[in-house]
C-alpha cells in the first residue's frame, strides 16, 4: 500500500520524517493554510499516486474530554469560515462549498483501523475536524467557530482542504490531529508554544502505530 502522509509546517515535517525513517511511506509538507494543503494533496495524488492520504499535525481542542496531547481522528471536516449564502441556493449550510458535500467523511475502513489502535498513554477521539485560515489565538475568534460547530473536537487550518482534494480525486483520506492547546482555556496561545517543547514528538508515534496497521 502507497500511504501518504501531508503536514503543514517544518516542524511536523522534521517530527514525522524521524518517525517514518527507514519506510516506504511518503512524508510531505504542504505549507500553512487551506491553498497550500489543497495543492500539497494535488501534488502528492499527481505524482505519488497513493493508495491513502493521511494529515497530521497538531490542532486546536474542544471539549470538556479534550486535552493537550490527545488525538482528535476525523470522522468528519467541513470548514468554519465557509459561507456561499442562500441567495442561489438555499439548501447550502454554513461551512459548505456549494455544489460539495457539506461534510466530508473519512474512509470507513481507514477510521475502523484507526478506532482499533492501542494505546496506554495517549487519549484518542474520533469526530468532527474544522478548518480555516485563522490561527485561533483567542477565546473569542475559538467561541465564534464552536457557535457554529458546537460538537467540533479539533481546530485547524488545512485538513478539510486535504480531504476536498481527496474527495475530488476518489483518494481514501483520514487526518490524525494532535492537541496542541485548548483555546478556551489558554489567552494567549502559550500551550502552544509549550507543546512544541514538552510533547510533540511523541504524540506523532500514534501515527506510525495506524501506518504499521494498514
């Protein structure tokens, strides 16, 4: 199986070509931001042709549940800074694309194996991951976003964007997002910067355990 793995930034790229050292499965980095990630995941399907395409990386949390360090796995995206109106349409929600589906899903066989692995240290989740051009660095920016995504477990900027692209090209797609910080606990972003510190590198060897499962 050809897997590919898309990241945004160098240091999830540095992280994860460690981590997948010695295999066959190709680690890129997109850049930040819908665009970049939308044409990454082009690139890759293009030129590597993979059988799946996996985003990583870190996000932001939400939820009583939710804390630094675990992993949200998407069981379904759709972007927070999305709206075509009714004008047209008026069956189009918020955070749809018009004409796309209002929420993409993650390949079921993908999420199956993803839910199946084990692990003592790191707490999983499954649900909804939503996507935008917005660094969430403040408690009202991340309010604003779970008005309308209330049961949202993760917070980011390119993984709706992979699986749009993915969607497009029939490509089997799951994002395995690491909490970074829980903006509604945090002013002013500084879980984030400790994450990079303290737990990064460990949490992406939840990634390795999926790819080894496949």
């Amino acid at each position: 199986m050809k897997i590919g793995i898309i990241v945004a930034m160098d240091k999830e790229l540095k992280q994860l070509q460690e981590v997948f050292r010695n295999s066959d499965v190709l680690v890129q980095k997109c850049g930040i931001g819908k665009v970049n990630a939308a044409l990454g995941a082009q690139r890759m399907i293009n030129e590597f042709h993979p059988d799946c395409i996996i985003s990583s990386g870190c996000a932001g949390g939400n939820g009583d549940d939710v804390n630094v360090q675990d992993i949200i796995i998407s069981k379904e995206l759709c972007y927070h800074d999305v709206y075509c109106g009714k004008a047209i349409d008026d069956t189009t929600v918020y955070g749809q694309v018009q004409g796309l589906p209002a929420r993409y899903q993650a390949d079921p066989e993908l999420l199956r194996k993803a839910l199946c692995i084990q692990t003592s240290d790191i707490k999983l989740h499954q649900g909804l991951i939503v996507t935008g051009d917005w660094f969430v660095d403040s408690k009202e920016k991340m309010r604003e976003i779970i008005g309308h995504f209330p049961e949202a477990k993760a917070v980011d900027m390119e993984s709706c964007a992979i699986a749009q692209t993915c969607y497009i090209n029939k490509v089997p797609f799951i994002s395995f997002r690491v909490i970074s910080d829980i903006p509604l606990r945090d002013t002013d972003a500084s879980q984030y910067h400790n994450f990079w510190d303290t737990v990064a590198e460990h949490s992406f060897q939840t990634t390795r355990a999926f790819v080894e499962s496949l």
